[in-house]
C-alpha cells in the first residue's frame, strides 16, 4: 500500500508541474494576438502622417489653382480696362474728327462775312451787292449746317408744339387758329433727332 501511495505522488506531482507549463503555453498562446494588435497599431501610428502628406498636396493644388484663377482675373480686368481706353480714344478722335470738318465748313463762311464787311465798309460800297453777298453767305452757312443734320426749326403758322417751341406769349389774332404760331421770335434747331434749341414764338388764342 505505501509503495502504491508513493508511485501515485509522483505522478500528481508531475501532473502539477505539467499544469503550469501547459498554463504558461496558453499564455503565450494569449500573448501573440496581443503582439499582432501592436503590429496594427503600429501600421494605424503611420497613418495620420500619410494622411498630412495627402493634405498637405490636395492644399498644394488648391493654391495653384486659385493662384491661375487670380491670374486670369486680373489679365481679364487688364483687358478690359484696355478696351475701355481704346473706345474712349475712338470716340475722342471721332469728336475731334467731328470739329475738324465742321470747322473747315465754317471757314469759308467766316472769309465770306470778312468780304461782306469790308465791302459794306467801302465809301462807294453798293448796298445790292453787299446784300448778295451776304445773302450767299448765309446759303453757305446753311449748307454747312445741313451737312451736320442741324435742322431749322421755323414753325410760323404751325400748331404750337411744346417738344419744340417755347411760347412767349398767348394773345387773340385774327386769321390765327386757337394755339397756332403766328410770330417767330427767334428760331430753333435740332441736331438730328435732339433738341439744340427751341424756338421762342408767339401763339394765338
């Protein structure tokens, strides 16, 4: 009986010292995932500067693009502050343009009305021929103005217009309709289609 006793205790010793060594082999066992995990996290630790880089590009472009954007911005304001320039330039040489030709116009009228006043200035000056002479003056200055679309405004005997005629005064004529023109005080003009002056008139009631 002893003897079986003692064979027995050495084996429930082995079977405790075997115990702990297979619980040592479950932790370890245990302990490798745990390595894994901090490979993972090692892989996630590298992540965030992947994702700066990634950032840090993305901004990179942006300002480039933002950058062609003002460019062309500012070549599109340039342009057309040019443009402005270049059709103010045409309508400046188109006015003077404009003077240019009237003036050589009047020219001719201003050496007609010098002959006209040197003639009528002369001891023997014959008072037809200054008359004629300013009679064809005065067809000159109206050619001149013709050529220019100044159109006279000579309403006598017309219906009064308010557009183009200014009223001095209103009076009972006879042989005058109701609000007709029936004296030219002073006669108007038109360039084209705009008013340059009325004219000033007398109109029946």
């Amino acid at each position: 009986m002893a003897n079986e006793q003692s064979a027995e205790q050495p084996e429930t010793q082995r079977d405790v010292r075997e115990e702990p060594g297979e619980e040592q082999g479950e932790t370890g066992a245990t302990e490798a995932p745990e390595g894994a995990a901090g490979g993972e996290q090692g892989a996630a630790g590298d992540d965030p500067q992947a994702e700066i880089e990634r950032l840090r590009a993305e901004l990179e472009q942006a300002e480039a693009r933002a950058d062609e954007n003002w460019q062309r911005v500012l070549r599109t304001e340039a342009e057309k502050d040019n443009i402005r320039k270049r059709a103010q330039k045409d309508i400046d040489s188109a006015r003077k343009q404009a003077v240019e030709k009237m003036a050589n116009e009047l020219l001719g009228v201003r050496d007609s009305l010098e002959l006209g006043v040197d003639a009528a200035q002369q001891d023997d000056a014959d008072i037809a021929k200054v008359r004629e002479g300013t009679e064809l003056t005065l067809r000159m200055l109206t050619q001149a103005m013709e050529k220019f679309s100044i159109v006279e405004i000579d309403p006598l005997g017309e219906k009064f217009n308010p557009d183009f005629h200014q009223a001095m005064s209103m009076q009972e004529v006879e042989g005058y309709e109701s609000n007709t023109v029936y004296q030219v005080m002073q006669k108007g003009y038109c360039l084209e289609d705009r008013l340059l002056r009325p004219a000033l008139v007398m109109v029946a009631k």
